[in-house]
C-alpha cells in the first residue's frame, strides 16, 4: 500500500526531480576529471552530448523505477551480472588482458556482492517466515531482525 501523502513537502523526490539534480552533478564532476584523461579541453560535439544526457537520464530512471518495483539489492546484483558481462566482452571480443591483481580485486568484488545478496535472502526468508514486515527490515543485516540477535533464532 503507498503512502498518502497530504502535504507535498513530506513527498519524496520523483524520479526525474532525482536524475536532473543527479546527472548535472555528476557531468560537472566528470568534467573536473576531464584533464586527467584527455589530452585537450576540446568538447565533443552538442549531439553526442544530447544522445549521452539523454541516455545516461534515460537509465537513471530505469534503475529507480526497477529499484522501487524490486529492491536496490536486486539492481545491485543486476549490476554485478552487467559488469561481468562488460568484463567478458572486453577480454574476449577486444583482447583486453587482466593482470593477477586486476583479477583476483574484480573477483573478490564480485564474490562479495554475491555473498552479500546470498546471505540478504537467506535473512529475508527467515523474516518472512517468522511473520516479520519485510519493509521494516533495513541493512546492518536488518537490523539483527528488529533487535533478535541470531543466535536467539536459530
């Protein structure tokens, strides 16, 4: 059931109040950054530019409007899989070449987030099971389920 909300004030932030405060931050962040990578202050050109905002909007909103029908873990392991795929694409279709602490980094990164949405389904489950709210749960995994501690549980 989603919150009535009588005064506008108390409202979250839509979707694309978030991306058109978000994307112009991060432009301006990417710009500072500019020198660091690029050999000259030369801008590419306005319709890359447009075709880029557009996009990078474009998949903002995609991810809150999939965060808000799902959860912001499964986008988190959604990304995993992208990267992954990103990852493979260039080591196979682009010859790129992983040296040994680029690959065990990526791959502990990636256990981890694995790990992590393993272990935040097993609690969910567990929850569920003993007739938890499930919105109520937030992370410090879940708030040891509204104070329980895990031992008690078991």
């Amino acid at each position: 059931p989603e919150r009535q909300y009588v005064d506008a004030a108390e409202r979250p932030p839509s979707k694309a109040q978030v991306a058109f405060v978000a994307n112009p931050v991060t432009g301006l962040i990417s710009l500072a950054f500019l020198p660091l990578f690029e050999h000259s202050w030369a801008l590419p050109s306005l319709s890359l530019s447009v075709a880029v905002a557009a996009s990078a909007t474009g998949i903002l909103v995609f991810q809150l409007r999939l965060t808000q029908l799902t959860s912001p873990l499964t986008v988190s392991v959604l990304a995993v899989f992208h990267d992954l795929a990103i990852v493979v694409y260039f080591l196979v279709a682009r010859d790129e070449r992983f040296n040994q602490a680029q690959a065990a980094g990526y791959a502990v990164s990636t256990f981890g987030a694995v790990l992590y949405s393993c272990a935040k389904q097993r609690y969910s489950e567990m929850a569920h099971e003993d007739g938890h709210d499930l919105e109520s749960i937030s992370s410090s995994v879940e708030q040891n389920f509204e104070g329980l501690s895990l031992r008690d549980r078991k």
